[in-house]
C-alpha cells in the first residue's frame, strides 16, 4: 500500500477503511500500457525489534512479557506489461530469530527463547487487463506474522503480538469507466484466516480461532467537474468461524453477517490538497450462536478526512471516523478514532514522519452478552504515537536501492474495567489497561532490473 493517498495510516487502520482508500485509489482505471517493459526489484532486510510486553497485558498486575527479536528477509518482485496486459508479483519470505524472551508467561510455560523463531512472508501476486472500458484486476495477497493489527488495524481490540498467523486474500475486481466522469468497481474477495499452535501451552486457551470471510464491494463515483466528486461505497458478506479444541473441549465462535453504506464526497482544492466527508450506516447480523448470545445491531457511521502534500517537501494527513469494529470473535464494539500523519523531508533522501491516533471503544453490555460479568459498559480510550527516521543512502530513478530505517512507538489502553470492584464477579476480574514500548532498527538493500520502457 505504499504510495496510497489518502489517510491510510502505517499498519494502523482499520480494515474498513483501508478498503475504502483501496477502492478510492483503484476505481480511477489507469491509463493504457502500449509498450512492453520488465521490472525486477530485489529486497535484502534485516530488522532488529524490540517490544515491551507482546501479550498486551496490565504491567500492574503481571510481568508482561518482553521480546528482543531480528527480521532477516529476502524477496523482490516482478512487473510484466504488454499492450493491454500487466502481470507482477512481490514479496519476502523472511526468518524471525528470538534474542531475548522475558516475562512471567515464560517462567511459567518454561519455554525456551528458540522456540518462538518463525519463518515470515508477504507476497502479493496480479494479473490485469485493460481496456478502453473495462479493466479487469485478479489479485492474491498473503502475510504470515504474528500482530493482527497488521491486518484488520486497532479496531480489532487485538493489540497482543503473541499468535502466529498466516491471512491470504484472493480477490477478482472489475471497474468500469463508462464515460470521463462516470466509474464504476464491482469486486469479490475471498479470505481465510489461520492460527498456529502457541509456542507457550500456557496461551492454548487464549489463541484465537480460525476463519473465513467472503465480502462484496461496489463503489460508484461520478465527477461534476475537475474538483468535486461524489460516490456511493457499500460493502456485505459474512465471517465463518471453526470451531477448535481445548482439553477435550469442543469451542464454537459466533458467525456473523455485516453490511455498510456509505455516501460521500470529494473536494480537491487543487492538485496538493483534498477533503473527503462520508456518512452512511451499517448494519451486523449473528446467527450459529453458542453460549454467549449476541445482539443483532444497527449504526450509524461517518468518515472525515483532509490531504495535504507538497512534492519533496512534506505529506500532510488528519481524519476522523465514527463506526464499528469491522472483525470480532463473541465481542464487539463501536468508536470514536480521530488521527493524524506528518511526513518531513529533511532532503530528498532523508525524511521523518510522525503518527498520532486516539480511539475511544465502546463495548456495550447487553449488545456482547456481559450483563453478567460487568457492572457498566467498558470502555477503552486507545493512544497510539509513533515517530520513524529514513535515509535513503542510494537511490535510483527516486526508488530506494539502500536505506536505513529506525523508529519508536507508544501504544497506552486506558479501560473504565481495570479493578474488581467494575464486576459482578470480583473473583473473575481483569484490568484491560495496558502499556506497550515498541522500538526498531532495519537496513533495505532494494537493487532494480528495467527493460524496456
């Protein structure tokens, strides 16, 4: 997603509205390939991370568990067009080495440090077809790691970096441009969502279950003139979820429907800056419900951004969006997020970019079948702050082939549940607070192949 205008932020949105700035950025068909050209790109990395409790814990309660660990990847990727067709791949397939392990989770599980080492991938695979009218997009996309954020953003209200998984989503899309100011995209995705084992036996109750999810998309955009847009977004499909086994016992998740719409428009100020403003509503039907009974909802949902960017100088983003958490297993809850991203380029080569995000989470009682457990509504205030340093030390064509990368963030969830006295069952209290201190380090070796034009 390099590259995406809009307010994407850096592993940090939701997928909803990553799907949203997909949509807007695929919908504009491009513009016919005449002459046949080969691009090869190599990607050598090595990453250092550390992270100051993987599990996402309240450090008052626990020794959270920390994580020393190195990224060693290698990928690159290939881009074929000719005449009126494109086909790529990309990606990495990479190994995870685990320096240092602490906590009180590993005291208690015994487990050595090596037995958390991984191997990691992302790849990406298309094939596309243009024409004057039609433009035809067939698209893999996997990733294998540990943070689900990576995937569904922090509304997933899964901030813990403790379970392995590998996401693949397979994907058919079909845009239309019907006349210079009329586009129309219609697109079928197919997702499967798996677990590993837990290195820890101590986290098999805890990991997640697997799943599937088919989803539809249409968006259509029409332009009244070279500044204003307006276009219709909606969204459907349903989430399935496997059941798994615990001890002998047989576990069920709830599966779910959902469906989202959204009228918005577009405001470009000129070519350096834009406003987009969305409001619709959606909705979310549970059916194959086990033990916990969940509530069918409605809500309404509203999506505010402004772009700013001047070439080589700096990338301004700050958006505010009202909705629901688009994937949950037997919770889920609506918010409040509002965020911004600053990008400064010292030099051509090295920039610095800062990120800011709030999110207010309200899980309701009654809606997550809690009335129960909790004595009120829980609700989480999320904070999130990250600041990333990058000089590219070599560069071709303005493309990386050498760069060094570093980084900070701070992640702090400040919960109304975090005593015994917030349920109705001191006995089985948690505290959802947590703290989280992530640092990085990494060194890209990006050479490139052109042939052709």
């Amino acid at each position: 997603m390099d590259g995406q205008k809009g307010f994407l932020f850096f592993k940090l949105t939701g997928r909803t509205t990553v799907t949203l700035m997909i949509l807007c950025g695929a919908i504009a068909a491009p513009l016919p390939i005449r002459a046949a050209s080969l691009k090869v790109n190599l990607e050598l990395d090595a990453q250092y991370n550390y992270s100051s409790n993987i599990d996402a814990v309240d450090p008052s309660l626990m020794t959270p568990t920390k994580a020393q660990y190195m990224n060693l990847l290698a990928g690159g990727g290939i881009n074929y067009r000719l005449s009126h067709v494109e086909l790529g791949a990309k990606g990495n397939l990479g190994y995870t080495y685990y320096l240092i392990t602490t906590g009180e989770v590993e005291k208690v599980g015994n487990i050595p440090t090596w037995r958390y080492d991984y191997f990691r991938a992302a790849a990406s695979g298309w094939a596309r077809y243009i024409g004057r009218i039609l433009t035809v997009d067939l698209n893999d996309d996997l990733i294998r790691t540990r943070n689900l954020a990576d995937v569904y953003g922090p509304q997933t209200d899964a901030l813990s970096e403790r379970f392995l998984y590998t996401d693949n989503i397979a994907s058919l899309q079909l845009r239309f441009k019907l006349s210079p100011k009329t586009r129309l995209l219609l697109k079928y995705s197919y997702e499967t969502l798996e677990f590993t084992k837990p290195e820890n036996p101590v986290m098999y109750i805890y990991q997640p279950p697997n799943s599937i999810e088919n989803r539809g998309y249409f968006r259509g955009e029409y332009d009244f003139n070279s500044r204003n847009t307006i276009f219709l977004d909606a969204q459907g499909g349903e989430r399935i979820f496997l059941s798994r086994t615990i001890a002998n016992t047989k576990e069920s998740y709830t599966d779910y429907n959902f469906y989202q719409g959204l009228l918005g428009y577009r405001h470009r100020f000129n070519e350096r800056s834009d406003v987009e403003v969305a409001g619709g509503a959606a909705n979310r039907h549970f059916f194959h419900e086990q033990n916990i009974i969940l509530m069918d909802y409605a809500n309404p949902m509203a999506r505010a951004a402004y772009n700013r960017s001047q070439p080589d100088k700096y990338n301004f983003s700050v958006q505010g969006e009202w909705g629901t958490s688009t994937f949950g297993q037997d919770l889920f809850f609506d918010y409040i997020n509002a965020g911004l991203t600053f990008k400064y380029f010292f030099t051509r080569k090295l920039t610095a970019e800062v990120l800011g995000n709030y999110s207010n989470d309200l899980f309701r009682t009654v809606r997550n079948d809690r009335t129960a457990l909790w004595k009120t509504d829980r609700v989480d205030n999320i904070y999130v702050g990250r600041a990333t340093v990058a000089w590219d030390l070599i560069q071709k064509n303005k493309e990386t082939v050498l760069g060094l990368r570093a980084g900070y963030e701070h992640r702090v969830r400040d919960s109304n549940l975090d005593a015994p006295s917030d349920y109705k069952i001191p006995i089985l209290w948690t505290s959802y607070d947590t703290t989280i201190d992530y640092y990085f380090a990494e060194v890209d070796f990006l050479p490139m192949i052109l042939i052709g034009h």
